[in-house]
C-alpha cells in the first residue's frame, strides 16, 4: 500500500508517505495533498476492488463448480457496460447528450446491472439446473455486448473514444465521499456471504449432498448470486469492467493457503486480492511518468499466464 501511494509523477519517499497516512504530516504541503486526495482514495479503491473481484469470483466457481468462472458470469459486467453505453453513446445517436460525469455513469452503469440482474433472479425462479442458469447468464451477456456493440457502431468518435476509456478500468476517478459509497455497497456484499459458508462448503460435494445436509440450495444460490451481482456490479459502475482479478485470484488463494474450507478462504481471498490489485496497480502507474497505464491491461498481463495454467492443468483442480 505504501509504495502504491509512493508511485507517481511526483516522487515522494517512502517515510514522508508513511508520515502522512499516519497523521504525522510532512515537510511538504503539496505532498499532504497529493497523498490525501489523490493517491489515497485510488489505494483504497485498489483495495476494495481486490476485495470484491476475488470474494464474487470464489462465489462462482463454487455456486457453478466450475474453475473457470469469473465474477462477471451471469452477464451483470454486460448489464453495466449497457448502461454506460447508453449514457455515453445512446444520447449522441438520437442527438442529445447526458450528463456524463463520473458520478452519472456509476448510475447509469448500476441501473444496466441491476436490470440484468433483476432478469436472471426471475428466470432462477422457474430453473433448478445450476448450469442452465450459467448458460443463461452467458446468453444475457452476449445480448447487451451486441446492444453495445450496435450503439458503438453509430456513436460519434467522440462518444465512443469516452466509452473506451471508461471500458479500460481506472481506479483514480473517484473523490472521498464516491470511495465511501463504495465502500459500504462492497462490505454489505461481502456480509451476505457470511451467511452462506456452511452451503459453500456443502456444495463443493454436491447439490445432492447439500440437501442430504439441511442445505436449502435454492436459498444459497439466490444469497450467491445477489451478493456477487452486487459486488460485481458495484465495482464495474466505480472503477469499470476490470478483468482477471476475480478468476486468477481464488486459484491463487487456494494453492497458498491449501484449504477448500471457505470460512479460511474468504477472508484469504480478500486479502490476496488486494494485494494483488495494489501490485498492478502499482505496475500501471510508471514510476516518475504522468502516465498511467490501463488497470485491464496489467490485471490481463498477470491474469492470462494463470488462466492458461489452469486451462493446462484444469483436471487437478478440486473445488
């Protein structure tokens, strides 16, 4: 956390970072502010993004039993993606524009998501088949990319220039009080699970075992999938659709730690999913350049080497 703050266009040590995250303060008035209201809320959000990428992709490759799931699965990251779309290039298309200012496309991109979301709860209703319900989510997903990919095609070079960036992932748009919103809707997410540990384990052997042991598996997989849409969709309408993270992460938690046990591995996934986003995004923001690379490029770069062993070695994969 301390040299992800450290990094920047401005050089500033490590112990005059230290002091001023502290409350000890620092020799430099510039570098109080620098630190407070800039690269301190971005180190938070790379912190609350590693927390949520990683707890909503355990959820499903557990939910779904497959290794290879991610957070974004049931097509909420879709969802959001349709409603910045909408936002940013919809307006142009039919010659008016929306405000589009960070706040206004975390609500735009809230409103696709939970709309996906709202859609795949009342199919779940009428569907027991867990994998039926992934192909749907999958299916729900590839209509809004073509939704979006329909409104690209018409949208100014303007507007879609702003979609792209915004489609990048960034994690230093957000001022204290958006990073404080944030941050509740990520806790709450992440306090629904809680309630859903002893399925989590029962699962891993089975629906039928589940039942055998007094699970309500209907009742799981709902608490699952809103927990994980809202951690999904809360973190593709603050920082964008970022990659990776939730489908590298739980693997990586699971060869450290050595446990399936998800009363362990929530808790150790948060922690290596933070860790994880602070290291790209300490990668992505160059050392002494004003430049700031793409958070999705970096979380790709470490995330696809993981994703290609595990496609390797996918038979010895236990969940």
């Amino acid at each position: 956390m301390i040299i992800d703050i450290s990094l920047g266009s401005v050089k500033i040590p490590f112990t005059e970072v230290f002091q001023i995250v502290t409350g000890q303060g620092s020799s430099k008035e510039t570098w109080t502010h620098i630190v407070l209201q800039y690269r301190l809320p971005k180190t938070i959000t790379a912190i609350l993004t590693g927390f949520g990428l990683s707890v909503s992709g355990l959820l499903m490759q557990t939910l779904f039993r497959n290794p290879l799931a991610g957070p974004f699965v049931l097509g909420i990251s879709s969802g959001a993606s349709l409603g910045v779309a909408i936002l940013v290039m919809g307006g142009s298309i039919m010659g008016f524009s929306f405000l589009s200012s960070s706040l206004s496309i975390a609500i735009g991109a809230s409103i696709g998501s939970f709309i996906v979301l709202l859609a795949i709860l009342i199919v779940a209703r009428n569907i027991r088949d867990t994998m039926a319900l992934l192909i749907i989510g999958l299916m729900f997903g590839s209509l809004t990319s073509a939704i979006v990919n329909i409104l690209s095609y018409f949208a100014s070079m303007e507007k879609l220039q702003q979609y792209v960036f915004w489609n990048l992932g960034s994690l230093g748009n957000l001022s204290w009080p958006e990073v404080g919103l944030f941050a509740a809707v990520i806790f709450i997410g992440i306090f629904f699970t809680l309630f859903t540990i002893k399925g989590l384990n029962a699962l891993l052997l089975g629906e039928q075992y589940a039942i055998s042991m007094g699970v309500s598996v209907k009742k799981i997989r709902l608490i699952v999938m809103i927990s994980a849409s809202l951690l999904a969709g809360s973190i593709t309408a603050f920082a964008g659709p970022i990659t990776f993270i939730g489908l590298a992460v739980p693997h990586i938690t699971r060869l450290l730690f050595k446990s399936a046990n998800h009363l362990i591995l929530i808790p150790a996934t948060m922690l290596t999913g933070s860790i994880v986003m602070l290291f790209c995004d300490s990668i992505a923001q160059l050392p002494g350049s004003q430049f700031t690379l793409p958070i999705n490029a970096i979380t790709a770069i470490i995330g696809s080497p993981m994703v290609i062993w595990l496609l390797l070695r996918k038979r010895k994969i236990l969940l």
